[in-house]
C-alpha cells in the first residue's frame, strides 16, 4: 500500500501539468544560461512581429489543443515538438526565425497538458504522437502536396522518434535534439534516484497507473529498440557535456533510412542551437538539402 502511495504522488509530481511560465524566465548576468536565454526572448520578440495564426484541433481523446502558426514562402512546413514542461512559443523562437529565413511556414503547437492546450496529464509520447499525426493532417489541408519536418527537442526529442515509425504523409525527415531516449528509463532514473527502498515495486505501480491513464505500456516506448522500424531520415544532435554519443550512434545505426550524428562541442541540454550556432544551422542546412529540398 505504502508503495503504491508513493508511485502516485511520483505520478502526480513528473506528469500532471506544471506551470510553463517559469520556463525560460529571465536570469541574471551571472548566470551560465544568461546570454542563451537573452537570445530566446530577443528572437519571441522579433517572431511575435511575424504574420501568424492560431490553429486548433481535437485529440482523438477530445482535447482542445492549441499551435501557432507562421505562414513561410514555401510548401515546406517545420512542426516543432517542444520538450517537457515547456513554453512552446520561446523555445521555439530562436529556431523558429531559422527555418522561417529558409521559406518553411512554422508550426509551434503547446503538447497536450501544456499552456493555452488542454489535458490534465503529460503522457512523455504515446498520447503526444497521435496529437502530432493530427497536426500533420492539419498542415496537409494546407499544403496537401508539401513537405514536412519535425523538429523535437528533449521529451519532444524522444515523440519525434516515436513518429519515426508510423507513416506520416508528406512527412520528409526529423530533427532529433537530446531526446529522451525510453519512458522505462526516464521512471527508472527518477525512481532510483527518489527512493532507497521499495524501488522495484514502486516502479511497477507507476508503470500500472501509466497504463490505466493512457491504455499504454511504458515498456513500449524504448526508442533506441523501436527505431529498427523507423521510416525517416534523423538528424541526431545533443551538446558534447551530455554524454549522449553511444546513444545517438546506436539509433543511427539501427535506423534503417539514413541519418547523420552531429555532437555539438562544449554543450550542454538544450543549448547547443545557440552556443554553436554555425555548426548547428549548417548541419540542419545540409540535412534538409538531402531530404528535403529548396
């Protein structure tokens, strides 16, 4: 009983819907994040100056959720699946001028549980997944001959590997930043690192409530073992202070479309698209030369 208890309140704490205000906020001079995250609300401002609409859908469970959209010059449409607990509109800004000076409309939808979109409950991918594939089919009314990339960083890093395997129409390649390589090995980490005793049970209660919140097993959802059925080209990418390189090579080598590994030097979660800036924005260039195209 006790176990249980504590795997709930586990639950509640890493999964229930947290308050994305507190993401990015402004820091201190003396802070090792200041100048990266001056960046991130010196490029909300200028993407905020950009035409753009609000798009809506209703998830397969009947969720209202909410995206931005900016309109490009192309057919090409980026989807950008932003990473846990989140505010999806400044992680994305600074990517997001990125790809709109290449032509690609920009699609910032909030995960479910996350901001203007509703949901109690954070799902960490099975659930994320079939709300991007409804996306998907959103921007294919607009465009229904065009081509699309996802781009997910962190926990949107481990959905997009999750879409890796499923047949996206128009879909061309993903972006893949630090993902979160397993749901099993996230709730491990956490648990091991939470509890001294009881940890085996805990965790097979977390895993029992994860299955009747969402009709999913977290044992599913190993991506470096699903990604031997992957459908796309990956642009793998983490920071060098991550420790992330036995990783991201296992995935591009069990990928059966092509993929390329880029280690960003001096990097840490998250900050490399704005620490190593050229080598970042010409390894995207290249990627989507190959697979995308002008």
């Amino acid at each position: 009983m006790l176990e249980k208890l504590k795997a709930n309140i586990l639950f509640e704490v890493l999964l229930k819907r947290h308050n994305i205000q507190k993401a990015y906020a402004m820091v201190g001079p003396e802070d090792s994040w200041y100048d990266t995250i001056t960046t991130v609300h010196q490029s909300l401002a200028e993407i905020k100056q950009l035409p753009h609409e609000d798009w809506q859908i209703t998830s397969h469970d009947g969720l209202e959720l909410k995206a931005l959209y900016y309109p490009g010059s192309s057919d090409k449409t980026v989807i950008w699946i932003h990473g846990y607990t989140s505010h999806a509109e400044r992680e994305s800004a600074f990517p997001g001028l990125f790809y709109h000076s290449l032509g690609f409309n920009v699609l910032v939808p909030y995960l479910r549980a996350h901001g203007p979109s509703q949901g109690k409950y954070i799902s960490f991918g099975p659930m994320e997944r079939l709300d991007m594939k409804k996306w998907v089919e959103q921007v294919n009314g607009r465009h229904p001959k065009g081509r699309i990339l996802f781009h997910g960083l962190s926990m949107g890093g481990g959905i997009a590997l999750d879409l890796a395997t499923m047949d996206l129409e128009n879909v061309k390649g993903l972006v893949v930043d630090a993902p979160s390589p397993s749901i099993p090995g996230f709730f491990q980490a956490v648990t091991n690192g939470t509890f001294k005793k009881g940890r085996e049970k805990i965790l097979a209660c977390v895993y029992d409530r994860y299955r009747k919140e969402f009709s999913a097993e977290a044992a599913d959802y190993d991506r470096t073992e699903n990604i031997k059925n992957g459908k796309y080209p990956l642009f793998l990418t983490a920071g060098s202070n991550e420790n992330m390189d036995e990783i991201l090579t296992a995935i591009k080598e069990r990928n059966p479309r092509e993929s390329t590994v880029l280690i960003l030097p001096g990097c840490n979660h998250g900050n490399g698209m704005y620490k190593q800036t050229k080598l970042y924005q010409d390894g995207l260039r290249a990627f989507i030369g190959a697979h995308i195209g002008d």
